[in-house]
C-alpha cells in the first residue's frame, strides 16, 4: 500500500477546507516518509499559491505521486489522474458562479470535472455536496462517498478566565452581550443582510450589544464586492482570529449566527455547537444536515426572518438555554476520528 496526500493546504491560513485536511492527517497512521511508511506528504513550495499552486499540482505534484494513490483534500488535484481520491467540499463555482470572479470559476469548473470524473473514488463532506456534485458532474453514484466533517475535542466550553481574556483583547466589556458571526466577507456568507438586521434592530432592545464578526476579507481577484456599503453602530470586525483563539470567541458568544447562503458543510456551526453556543443558521444548502432540529433554521434570504432572528437571541433566554444543550448533544454525532478512519479504510481500498 502506498499513498501519497496532496499537502499544498500547508501553504494557507487554517480555515474550513485546512482545518479539514489537517485534522484527518493528523489521525491517519504515523508517515515519516520512508518506504515503509503508509503515507507520505506531498509538500508545495512556498511559491506555489493561487494560480501558480494550480500549476504545481498539474505537473510537479503529479510526477511526485508516482505509483502511489494520490489523495486530494481540498478539492483539486492534477486533471485526469486516475489513481487518485479527491475529497470534494462544495460546488460553489457550479452552483453559485457570480459569486466569483470569470476566470476562476472557470478554471475550477474544468479542473474540478476533470479530477472528479477521472479519479478511483470522490468523498463528499455532506448529502447536499454530493448531490450537486452529481447534478454537475457525470459521474457513476457509486464513486461518490460522504463522509461527514467533526469537531476537535478542543472545541468545548472556554474557562470564564480565557472569554475574560479575549474580550478584554478585543475591547469588549466582561458581561456585554455577544452575538457571533464567522467567515470571510464573501458574497454568499450574506453578512450585507445580516448588517441590515443589525442596523433594523430598535436601539433600546440592542442596547450595548454587540456584533462581532470574525474572519479575513475575501480575495478581491476571486470574490466580488459583498454588498455593504455602511457598518452600523455596535458592530465589531476582528479580522483573522488564529485558529487556538476560535472555541474561545464561541464561548464568549450569547449566540452564533451563520445566515450563509451556500455551505458544503458548515464547520462553523458544528464547532459553535461543541462550544455550547446556541446556533441560528440558514435552512439551505448542507446547513440542515449539522444543525438537525437543534437552533434556529432560517431562510437567510428573508432580512424579516433575520430580524426576528437576532431579536429573539436578545430577549429568549429560556430557548437560549435550551439550544445550547441541544446543539452540544447533537455535536457529538461528528467526530473526526470517525471521519479520519473512514478515509483511511477507503484510501486503503484503492491504493
């Protein structure tokens, strides 16, 4: 047996799509990169990101894996291998293309069809991404599996030290009211809507409540302009939080709000939940499939439903505390050793 994983996602900040390669590596059987090891990494060099990475993984990286069965984390790989696996996490660039930029979308498109149809197998992180994947892509059904994402045991209840701490670092008062928002500022995250429910709340119910979003700013060559125009008072950008500060932030969080209108899965919210942090999210896309019946499913296209959203996290503590523990007993469903060991079994099989 000899498998080889594509590690350009060492290159990138931990976001959804790393943290997902991350943690099913670091589960797999030990690899050194000796002969006699089950697998080895792949690294890109340090030049090989954006479109440049691309090109690393149609020449270079294909000639590195060899013989061996190649494993693709992050949604591409070199076009019309074979003996490769590819995990596929949205079709995003299929399903939403104005969301991004001509030339991307259709430079993934085509390598995304390429890999997907030629490879031995596809993993699918949800019901709803293999199902777009199908819709987009002919390919047979039965080289399609899903396997679900999880959430680090990390990501649990903070000490009241710690949410002290990182309010106090980000100026915030210690029992002010925290309503948290997470992702990139990209057209389909839908924060221009979520700023609109903000600024539409009446002042007296806000009161000093406060909206923190974290995340960086999406590429401009990628994402297009995301529809705000104005930020509302008692709003907070943090930017980039590193990834040890994130089940902190949950914590210090009344409630998380993730009114995303395209997930492949939604990490975030699964985390939230193992925070036991009360989630209230979209009812489309993957979304449904974390969340279950625990929170509060919204159509995020509806600025009404957003409202009343956001107003009841201010004034329902009864059903705060009652999502909370919902949304932490269902978190432990996902688990990625679960997921790690049904990667490996199935890499095994056609390595």
């Amino acid at each position: 047996m000899s498998v080889a994983i594509n590690a350009r996602y060492l290159l990138h900040r931990v976001t959804g799509v790393q943290r997902y390669a991350r943690e099913i590596v670091a589960r797999f059987p030990s690899g050194r990169g000796e002969p006699s090891d089950p697998f080895r990494l792949i690294e890109a060099p340090q030049w090989a990101k954006g479109a440049k990475g691309h090109l690393w993984e149609q020449a270079q990286l294909r000639l590195a894996a060899g013989s061996s069965l190649l494993w693709n984390p992050c949604q591409t790989g070199p076009m019309g291998l074979k003996r490769q696996v590819v995990t596929v996490h949205d079709m995003g660039t299929f399903d939403h293309p104005e969301s991004y930029s001509g030339a991307f979308a259709a430079w993934y498109r085509q390598c995304m069809t390429s890999v997907a149809t030629s490879a031995a197998h596809v993993i699918a992180v949800s019901e709803f991404t293999r199902e777009r994947l199908l819709h987009h892509v002919r390919i047979d059904p039965s080289k399609v599996t899903v396997i679900l994402e999880g959430a680090d045991v990390r990501f649990r209840r903070a000490a009241p030290e710690q949410v002290l701490a990182i309010r106090t670092r980000l100026g915030l008062k210690p029992d002010q009211r925290i309503l948290l928002s997470l992702g990139s500022l990209e057209p389909r995250k839908n924060l221009a809507a979520l700023l609109r429910a903000w600024a539409a709340l009446s002042p007296a119910l806000r009161g000093d409540a406060v909206l923190v979003l974290v995340g960086k700013q999406g590429d401009p060559a990628v994402f297009k302009g995301v529809g705000i125009e104005s930020i509302p008072p008692g709003v907070l950008f943090t930017g980039y939080l590193d990834d040890e500060d994130l089940p902190t932030i949950y914590s210090a969080a009344s409630a998380f709000i993730y009114p995303s209108l395209y997930e492949g899965f939604g990490l975030p919210v699964l985390e939230a939940m193992s925070c036991g942090t009360p989630v209230v999210t979209s009812n489309l896309s993957s979304l449904p499939e974390v969340a279950g019946d625990t929170g509060l499913l919204i159509d995020p296209r509806s600025d009404a439903e957003l409202l009343s959203a956001l107003e009841r996290c201010l004034t329902d503590d009864a059903w705060l505390g009652r999502s909370a523990a919902e949304g932490l007993e269902r978190s432990r469903r996902f688990s990625w050793d679960m997921a790690a060991d049904q990667t490996w079994k199935l890499l095994k099989a056609h390595a």
